[in-house]
C-alpha cells in the first residue's frame, strides 16, 4: 500500500522550495517554461542521479551502467554476473554505486528472480550520451553535427519540435557570426582557421537541406515548426554565400604580403615557424653579446632638448636660409634580375595555349629554384586585376593577359629538386570560360564577365 499523503506532502515541500526562487507575487506554475521541465523529472533526476557529485564519481558510475547495458543477451543479471564483469573495482565502491543506481530507479531489483534489469529510462539516458561521445570523437569542428541528428532522428519519426530547430537555428547565427568577426580581422591565419571550419559546416548543411526540406513540406507540421524550419533555411543560405568573402579577403592578404628579398620567403611563412616553436624566448640565447642598459631620462631633460630643437628651427625660419642641397636618392636599377625573371615569364605566359585544357600551376613556375618559383606564384593574384591592368609596366601587363588564376585549397606533391610540395590550382583563358556566341548577321565585341567563385570543397 502507497502512503499518498506523504507523497503529496513531499511535492508540497519541492514547490515551496521552488518557489523560494521567484519573485514575490509569481509562482512556478506562472511561467510556462517550468511546467515542460516538471514533466520531464524522471528523466531529469536520472541525469542528475549520474552527473551528481565529482568527476570521478561520476565517471564510475557512467563506467558501471555502461558495462551492465553493454550484454544485450540477457536483460537481467545477477548479482555474481555483475561481480564478475567488474571484477577490476573494490566491492565498496561497486556496492556503493550499484545502490544508487537502484535509489535513483536507474537499475530495477527483481527479488522473485534476485537479479538485476536495467529501466528504458537508463538506456535513453546512455543513448543520449553515447550520441554525444561518438561526437566529440570524430572532431566536429562546426559542432552541428549532434545537434542535425538529433532534428533528423525527430522527423523520421514524425516527433520534430520547435525547441530542436532553434538549438540548430542559433548554432548556424553564431558560425555566421564567427565568420565575420574572422574575414573582419584581416588576420590571414584566423582565415584559414575559419575557412576550415567553413567548410566542414557546408558539409552539414548540405545533409541536412534535405530534411529542413521535408519539415516545411509536411503538413502535419504546425506553424511555428514551418516559421523554424524556413529560418534555417536562410541562416543556411547566408552561411553558404561566405563563400566569396573568404576568397576576397585572401586574395587580398593575398596581394599584400611582404616578400623578404629574394630568398621566395614572406612574412607569413616566418610566423608559421614561429608559431610551431615552443619556446619563442630561447631564440634569444646567445644572440646578445652585451646585455641591454636602459637609458632613463628626466621630464626636465625631455623639455631642455624639445626647448633646444623647437629654437633652432625658429632661427633658420626667421634667417630665410634655403636648406642645403642633398643627391636624388639613388633608385633600383631596371636592370635588375627580379625584372629580367618577370619579362623572361611573361613571354612564356604569352606563348601558353590554355584555351583546349586548363595548364597546371607546375607547369608555369617549374623548373625554377625555389625563390623563383615562390616569386612567380607571388605574381599570379595579379592576372585578370583592374587596377593593375590600367597601370603601365610589367605587371600591367600580366594583368592584361587573358588568363585566370585557379586554386584550391589542396596541396600536391611534384617531382622536382627545389620544390617538394605545390599548391592545386590552374591557368585557364578567359575565353574558355565563356559561352560561344549565337551565329548573327553582324558581330559585336561584348565584355566578358568575371567567373563566379564557387566554394572549393577540400
């Protein structure tokens, strides 16, 4: 026999409790965000039954529940069964968990039989979590992965909620989000960081427009799950279209990178040494001869020596002396080996065919030693770029050439002696890339149109 008035007393003490939480005047049952809470105890006080405590309880007891689920020969076992699948832990702590696991209704004992069962509750509670660590082991960099099963697991069985799409809504707002604030650094390495993860979004988003697809069409489907789904739809459409930000805002970090002499080296390949360095400051050892003395000076002397320059140039104001005459500085010679190597590659440039198949990106820079090479690739964002082509000198003229550059995000091993590894990518002729004209009576030049980038997939 079930004493109610105990229960009911109990509930009585549970709500009082809440309540303490809220304002004076507003009770639980006021806000309609507690009552789907409430429903879902059960479950609720099977999570915190598992996750109550430190991390190392928790873990046992996530390790023990999950060895007892794990034979799905038998549903029940007994106690020697247990014993001697967990053999490895003390009797204290295996007792110690085995009683809260059947406190808390996780495990069911079965005196008629003595042996142990395990509740559905327990088995969607693991299903649940397992879902969650089959995630974090195939790295999911977007982390939309759990979020698109679980929205798809839900229309498959025709059980979808308006809840499961936000959670997904609002992940795709904060990649959006993400992405911006990367293209809006100017930081080449958060680019190529993010891009990545682009990336891999754009294969979730892919895989799930199908199902967004099925979720605006079912009729069984309310309006605020129509009004959710069509949201994700233009979240995933803005996500897609950062395709061609993230290719403008390489190209022109692209443009702007400092080449270090002659040596085919740039700025960004001295930071990705540095980065890959562990200790930044014993690069300093030994490099100093002599320890640095700072210099310290007074505000007194900082007025002494402005007072003393600020009056020297007034005297040579007021005496009207012209200054004395200084050489030109002396400028780079045309001569140069970089311009003789940049009009020897234009006029192979000019003599390439690309118009039947798109010429591989080796086949321009290689055979060269690796500064030449890294110089020749240093050039090609040039080619089909406006502002250049208006200009006068060499690299207007590659501008102008009708050819354009197309790279992925790929590298490939070549065969050659200074270069072990080179970027996928193409030349091809503005002309291939447009559509032959209609025949007509009279002919009429037409500006050809820039190509569309289109995303890369990696």
């Amino acid at each position: 026999m079930q004493n109610f008035s105990d229960d009911a007393h109990v509930q009585t003490d549970d709500d009082l409790a809440l309540q303490t939480y809220f304002k004076t005047g507003i009770t639980p049952d006021d806000v309609s965000a507690v009552f789907p809470l409430k429903r879902a105890q059960p479950v609720l006080q099977a999570f915190t039954a598992l996750f109550h405590g430190g991390f190392n309880g928790v873990l046992l007891r996530l390790l023990v529940l999950r060895e007892l689920t794990a034979d799905v020969e038998t549903p029940s076992l007994s106690r020697a069964d247990i014993n001697a699948k967990l053999g490895y832990l003390e009797a204290d702590a295996l007792e110690t968990v085995l009683s809260r696991l059947r406190s808390t209704g996780l495990l069911v004992w079965d005196a008629s039989q003595s042996v142990y069962r395990i509740t559905p509750t327990a088995r969607n509670v693991l299903a649940a979590i397992e879902s969650l660590l089959n995630i974090e082991e195939n790295n999911d960099q977007a982390e939309m992965s759990y979020m698109l099963t679980q929205v798809a697991g839900a229309q498959a069985v025709g059980g979808v909620s308006v809840e499961q799409l936000h959670h997904l809504l609002g992940r795709l707002i904060e990649l959006t989000e993400e992405f911006s604030d990367a293209i809006a650094s100017g930081s080449e390495f958060q680019l190529r960081t993010a891009q990545q993860k682009w990336h891999t979004a754009c294969d979730w988003v892919e895989k799930g427009s199908q199902i967004i697809h099925a979720i605006t069409n079912d009729s069984r489907a309310d309006s605020a799950t129509h009004r959710a789904a069509q949201a994700i739809g233009r979240a995933q459409s803005a996500l897609l279209n950062m395709q061609g930000m993230f290719s403008r805002a390489l190209n022109q970090i692209e443009r702007q990178r400092v080449h270090l002499g002659q040596s085919g080296l740039s700025t960004t390949d001295i930071k990705t040494w540095l980065l890959q360095k562990e200790d930044l400051a014993a690069l300093a050892d030994d490099a100093l001869a002599k320890p640095v003395t700072p210099l310290f000076i007074t505000p007194s002397e900082m007025i002494d020596v402005a007072e003393s320059e600020l009056l020297s140039h007034r005297v040579s104001a007021l005496a009207g002396a012209l200054p004395a005459g200084e050489n030109a500085p002396s400028v780079a010679n045309d001569n140069s080996d970089a311009l003789h190597e940049l009009d020897h590659w234009l006029e192979l440039l000019g003599k390439a065919d690309a118009s039947d198949k798109p010429i591989a990106l080796q086949d321009i820079l290689l055979p060269s030693n690796f500064a030449i090479a890294s110089y020749r690739a240093s050039m090609l964002p040039l080619l089909g770029d406006i502002n250049e082509s208006s200009l006068q000198g060499a690299t207007a003229i590659l501008a102008r050439l009708p050819l354009v550059f197309n790279s992925k995000d790929k590298m490939q091993k070549v065969h050659d002696d200074h270069v072990a590894a080179i970027s996928v990518a193409s030349l091809t002729t503005t002309a291939a890339l447009q559509p032959s004209p209609a025949p007509s009576s009279t002919s009429a030049s037409t500006p050809t149109a820039s190509p569309v980038p289109t995303r890369e997939t990696p």
